[in-house]
C-alpha cells in the first residue's frame, strides 16, 4: 500500500484509475464503470488522437518535403481530373468551347495512357469507374511527388557538398557562389519544419589521412622543441606508412555506414564513458541578462521562464520551430534538439547511457527547495498546459508551505543530490545499491523523467561571477547534475542555468534560452509587488492538486555514502576559481573596422594573456560546429600556431617590432585561424578524425604510438566562443537591448593546471568573458590572467591608433 500511494504521488494527475466493479447474480453480469472515470478516459483517448495527429502530421512533411501536401493533394487532384475530363466536362461545353474542347482532347490522349496503366493495379476490376480514376491517381500521385521528392533531396545533398561559400565574405562571393545559392533556395522550397532538411544533409566526409596528419604537424610545431618535434615528424611518418591506411579504411566504411562517422562515437567514448565528476568538469551554465531584470519575485520569474519553455518544448516535439540556416540558405542539423527536454544522463560502472521520454511519461518538474523535492505537474487532467499565474501558484505553494514539507527531512535526505556531483562509477554502484526499488526508486524516476528540474535557491544570484559559481556548482548538493537541464532560480529572482553536456552542444540550449529570454520579456508582465499580472479576460483558475514531495528511505549505508559525495563535491568546488568580466572598452564594431574577423582577434588576445602569465604557449582548443553535415557536433580549432607565436613575441618584444609589423603579423595570424575554423565546419579538422582514427585502432586491436600521443596532450587553454542572435527576433546590436544581452554562460578547465575561457560578443561594443582554474595549480589565476587579457586587449587596440 505504501507503495501504491508513492506512485499516486509521482505519477501525473489525470485521471485516477476507472473504478470498475462486477459481480455475477440471476441476472448475469452486472458491471458499473464510475462516471469520472469514463470522462477520464474520454479525455486520455482525445488527448492520445491529438498527439497522433500532430505525429502524423510531422511525419508526412518531412516524408513528402521539399514538397507540401498541398502540393501532393494539387497533383492527385489534376491526375484524377484528366483521366475523368470526357466524363466531368459536358458535351454541349465543349461544343460552344472550342478552346475546352482542345483541353479536353488533350486531356483525353493524355488520361487513355493512364487508363492503360490503372489496369496494372489489382483488385480493380469491380470497382466504378470513378473509384478506380481516384485510386490510381492517388497513388500515382504520390509515387510521382515522393520521387520529385527524392530527386529533389538527392540534389539538395549535392548543393550542400559545395563548401566554397564558408571560405568567401558574404558581401563579397563569387558569381559560382551566388548562383549556388539560389538553386539551394529554389531546390529547398519553403515551408521547412524542424527536422525537414534532415535527410538533405550531407555525410560528414572523412579527411584525407595526409592532410590531417599534415596539418597536426603544423598545429604542433610551435609547442615543440627540434629534439620533440623530429620524434613527432617520425612517429607521423611512421602511422601513414603502417597502420594508418587500414585505420583510414575503416573509417571510410564507417562514414557509408552510419550518418556520422564520428558523432557517436565521441558521445560514447569521450562523454558517456567519462568518468569524473560531472559537476565543473564536464556540466557548464548559462546566465541570463547583463542588467535587466523583470521582476525580484523568485516564484514569478521562474514560473514565467517554465512557461515559455513549455511553449518551446511544444514547438520542438511537433517540428514546428523553426530551423537555422546560414546566410538564410544553408540549412544546419537540428537533431540534438529532439533530446533537449526530458532526458536524464543515468550513471553506470563502466557507460552512462543517456535516457529519453516522450511527453507521455514526461510532464511534470522536479521542484527542488531547501533540500526538498516535490513533483509538480505542468498539466491539467484535460490535457492543457497550466497558465503561468497556475504555475507561479503551484510554485509559491512549494515555497509557503518549506517548513511543513521539510519536517523529518534528515541531513543526508537534503543532500541526495550530491551523488550526481561525483565520480560516475561510484554513484552507478550508489543508485544501484540504495535506489533500485521501492520508495527510493520512485522518488528517482519522478526526478529522471521530469522536463526539467528546477531549483528554487536560497542564495541570492549576485554579480555575474557569483551565479556563475552557484549555476556551476552550488553547494554541491542542490544540482541536479544528471539532468539536461537544471533551471536555478535565486532569492533574488534572477535566474540561469544547469546544463549536462552529453545530450546536446552549448549552441541549442542557447537558441532556447535566447528565445525564452525574449519572450519573457515581451509576454509577461508584473504587478506593483512582482507576482505575474493576470489579464482581466484569463478564465478562473481550474482546482488544482499541491505539488507531492518526494520521499525517501534511507539507509544508515545509503546517508554514509550521501555523505561523502557531498565532502568530495565540496573539495572540488572549493578549489574551483571563475571570473566573468566585461570588456566594454571596445568590441567587435572596431575589430571590423580593422578589417579582422574578431573571433581571431580575440582568440590572439587569449595566446597573449597566455604567454605574458605562463611564460610558454599553450596547446588551444577551440570549439567549433560541423553542424552543415547530419547529425554533426563539433570540431577543434588549433588556435596556436606559427603564425600566432611570432606575432604574440613580436606584441611582447616592446618597440623593437613596428606598429606597422605588428599589424601585419596579426592579420596573417587571424588569416591562419580563420582558414582553420572554416576547415573545421567542412569537416577537414584534425581531432574528430585522429579521435575516430584511434577508436578504430582499439576495436581491432592495433597499437600506434602516434595517435597516443597525439591524443594524450593536455588542453592547457580550452576555449569556445558562445554564439549571439539564433533568433530573428532579437537584434543584440540595437542600443535599446544593451541591457538585456546575455554574458552568455561558462564551464570548468579542460587540464588542472589550465584554463577554461568562454567569451560572448555582445552587441558592437561588448565583449563577456568566462575565465575558470583551480586554485590548486600554481600555473593558474583567473583574476590575474583576466589582467593580462584586459591589457593585450588594450595593446592591441593601441595599434591601430
């Protein structure tokens, strides 16, 4: 019974079970069905209809897309009308229309042929005519559009294979460019759904094997003495006469035998396998606003930021969103998006896996406060979403009643979820010991299957650098780190985000959120005391149930181990430094005036902190998307090079290099780093393919020197530029939305004794940089290298004065 009740708990609260009851008298049978119960189920079947439509719906445009159904109906139609036109068109309009008489004959030569192949299809014979003309047409019809489809989609690929856009200025392409552009807009139709350009993406290629170990040697000569890079150079010459030709083999088949060559595995090996501790080191967050803030109430700014990620979700699961393109012509892959909601990374001893469900089982949040969690469901039992005033209530509920709900809440009770915050093995062993069964395991699958879960805080969010630490961490026991994401709300009503890294990249979760972001902000308003303002014309408020906490029993075993993920989490929280800093001296507006793309510009301020504070360079990383090919993530971006080295000696050697030299070596500096990241996005990077290059050499058991080396250098400087305006609503350049950019959001460092450095353009005259270490490496200051970069910044900016 306890059992039972836990489930009536957690479960949605929709409809209780149809209470049936029978019995067997002189009569027969006697079965009575309760009245709410058969509404209940009424509501469940409408509901079920609803979801199917839009199921269906979602599959037939992206079936039939580049054509529309409107397209295929037009052409059943027109078949249909030619083959009954003698039938359909009266004789004596046809004798006072000679121009209808000519159509008709037409018609007529044209639908005697396709009457001769409606014979084909069986079990005709005895139909009417009629029926017979709208069966072939149909079927005709839609065998004809599916293979203009097709044909379409195969054409599409091609167009999309051609890469030499990504190496051109947009206001400067060629004449080849342009007029590849239009037949890309021509072929691809309008009308897209989410997932409609799927199918027309390209494979991601495999590099050929001597240009990416050609272009590691580059990437690694400037790190590397003569002595260390002669060894390198043999080991590299060594892999392409041996073992890398068969590597390279199976990679290729790899590529025709899967979507991606290398997507899966790098979410496998690299982030399902990993196993440290999520929190810091692979999780990460996102802030919201620079200054604006709507309202200080904590339960309404939540409330409002839970409602438009419904709205989001809703979009997502029936494909309506909008998808992104380049340029307004090249479309990108929009597959991550399908795991953003409703996903849960579950620990286990040797592979996490990643688990995802569908609204059925997911429509409910996981509320955390004061160690508490309560399950709240976003819907009503007729299937409609609640209002964000029915949220906010449910919210503040929560929050009224913390010291009545906490009552008999142990300790270890309040910290259950530090043991998401450790070591991956030990809490899979943890889970699987004290939360398999029973109340335990019930109050974790309400957790696991929420949409999201979200955190009410007691701290106040403070300066950037501050929710920063709390997005990040927390107290290392008031994160969900599992979860895909994790919406925090502080005391003093700002609010940010959670993120788990596995599922997606930092580029969807930021389209979400820009686009919540901006919604908030133009839907929703708050009264004088800043609760959300009801309009007059909003219907009364259905009965709603309160949010049911989440129980659990605990061992003293089980509050053992809660205990010492929680001192662990700590540790590591205590040695983790981050500072979020604000450049408005200058930004982007006047690197384009210098004619360099700022990205690079930026990336060469970071080699020159770098040096100036280590004394050495570092081996960079920067992240970048290959987002163009299905099913795409990411690629790496070597922003040391040659290049960049001798123009940072030549930044540090004081007046003996010109002003006029300077420039010069920064701009071949930039041109070099630029010419990488576009190799990058067209899949001609270095890492994904040494990474699935050395997936390939373990799965057939093969040693080589070279790929362990070249994969076992530490990431001293791990960088990522985080991107601004994903949505046609929001302009970060307009004056009037200074205050309402995003600094965007931050993560851990990649190496212990490196940096991990996350900047945002904001606007023309902004630039937000994310700069975290650990205290513990004496390589390492955040602070002191946010000094050094400020003032390589101004240097650089001096030369061009």
């Amino acid at each position: 019974m306890a059992e039972a009740r836990s489930v009536a708990t957690i479960r949605r609260n929709t409809v209780s079970a149809p209470q049936m009851q029978f019995s067997v008298s002189s009569d027969g049978l006697v079965l009575k069905i309760d009245r709410g119960a058969v509404s209940g189920l009424i509501r469940a079947f409408r509901r079920g209809l609803l979801r199917n439509y839009y199921d269906l719906r979602m599959s037939i445009l992206n079936g039939v897309w580049p054509a529309t159904p409107g397209q295929l109906c037009l052409t059943v139609g027109s078949f249909s009308l030619v083959m009954l036109a003698e039938e359909l068109v009266p004789e004596s309009v046809r004798v006072t229309h000679p121009t209808v008489d000519r159509a008709v004959g037409l018609a007529r030569r044209v639908g005697s042929t396709m009457w001769r192949y409606e014979r084909l299809v069986p079990g005709t014979k005895h139909m009417a005519r009629h029926s017979r003309a709208l069966l072939f047409s149909f079927l005709s019809g839609t065998g004809i559009t599916l293979m203009v489809a097709y044909a379409r989609r195969f054409i599409m690929r091609g167009l999309l294979s051609y890469r030499g856009w990504l190496y051109e200025q947009p206001r400067k392409q060629s004449l080849l460019t342009l007029m590849w552009g239009a037949c890309i807009r021509v072929v691809s139709g309008d009308h897209q759904t989410l997932y409609s350009n799927q199918r027309a993406l390209p494979r991601m290629p495999v590099p050929p094997l001597k240009g990416t170990v050609a272009r590691y040697l580059e990437s690694v000569r400037p790190l590397q003495t003569d002595e260390e890079f002669a060894r390198t150079e043999a080991l590299a010459h060594g892999f392409l006469k041996k073992e890398g030709p068969t590597l390279q083999r199976y990679c290729w088949l790899k590529s025709w035998m899967s979507d991606n060559y290398v997507s899966d595995w790098w979410e496998r090996y690299v982030y399902l396998m990993g196993r440290e501790p999520l929190m810091i080191n692979s999780n990460y967050y996102a802030l919201e606003h620079r200054v604006f803030q709507p309202t200080k109430v904590q339960v309404s700014r939540v409330a409002t930021v839970l409602y438009e990620m419904m709205l989001f979700k809703k979009k997502v699961d029936r494909g309506t969103l909008e998808p992104l393109v380049i340029r307004n012509t090249v479309p990108m892959c929009m597959e991550q998006y399908r795991r953003m909601f409703s996903t849960t990374r579950v620990p286990g001893r040797e592979l996490d896996t990643l688990q995802h469900w569908d609204r059925d089982e997911s429509h409910h949040v996981a509320v955390l406060h004061k160690g508490i969690f309560h399950s709240v469901d976003l819907f009503h039992p007729d299937g409609t979403m609640l209002t964000v005033w029915e949220i906010e209530a449910q919210l503040k509920w929560i929050v009224d009643n913390a010291k009545k709900s906490s009552q008999g809440a142990t300790a270890a009770e309040r910290a259950i979820p530090a043991l998401t915050a450790g070591n991956r093995t030990v809490w899979a062993e943890n889970r699987a010991d004290f939360f398999s069964a029973g109340q335990n395991r019930m109050s974790l699958d309400a957790i696991e299957k929420a949409v999201c879960v979200v955190v009410l805080d007691d701290q106040k969010g403070g300066d950037h650098s501050s929710m920063g630490h709390q997005l990040i961490h927390g107290n290392g026991a008031n994160r969900w780190f599992d979860k895909s994401i994790t919406v925090v709300g502080f005391a003093d009503g700002k609010i940010g985000l959670n993120l788990e890294h596995s599922w997606a990249d930092a580029p969807v979760i930021a389209h979400m959120w820009e686009h919540v972001m901006y919604w908030v902000n133009i839907l929703h308003q708050f009264n004088d005391k800043g609760y959300v303002m009801r309009p007059a014309s909003a219907l009364p408020s259905k009965p709603l149930p309160p949010p049911q906490r989440l129980r659990w029993e605990l061992s003293e075993e089980a509050e053992a181990a809660i205990k010492v993920a929680h001192d662990e989490a700590v540790k590591l929280l205590n040695d983790f430094q981050l500072c979020v800093v604000t450049h408005d001296d200058y930004g982007k507006g006047f690197m384009k005036k210098c004619r360099i793309s700022p990205d690079g510009f930026l990336q060469m301020a970071l080699q020159i902190a770098y040096r100036t504070q280590v004394g050495e360079f570092p081996l960079t990383y920067e992240s970048s998307m290959t987002r163009l090919y299905r099913n795409g993530r990411t690629e790496t971006v070597r922003p040391c090079s040659t290049q960049s080295c001798e123009f940072v000696e030549a930044m540090l050697d004081g007046a003996k290099t010109s002003k006029e030299e300077k420039i010069r070596l920064l701009r071949r500096a930039c041109d070099k780093h630029q010419q990488g990241y576009r190799d990058a996005m067209s899949g001609l990077g270095i890492d994904r393919h040494l990474f699935a290059l050395y997936i390939v050499s373990k799965g057939i058991s093969v040693d080589s020197e070279f790929l362990k080396t070249a994969l076992s250098q530490p990431w001293r400087l791990s960088t990522s530029q985080q991107p601004q305006r994903q949505t046609a609503h929001y302009n970060p350049d307009d004056p009037e939305n200074h205050d309402r950019i995003s600094p965007g959001g931050g993560f851990g460092p990649v190496a212990d004794d490196g940096y991990g450095v996350s900047y945002m353009i904001g606007g023309e005259g902004m630039v937000f940089f994310h700069i975290s270490s650990k205290i513990s490496s004496p390589k390492t200051d955040s602070h002191k290298f946010h000094a050094a970069l400020f003032k390589a910044l101004a240097d650089m900016k001096a030369l061009f004065e």
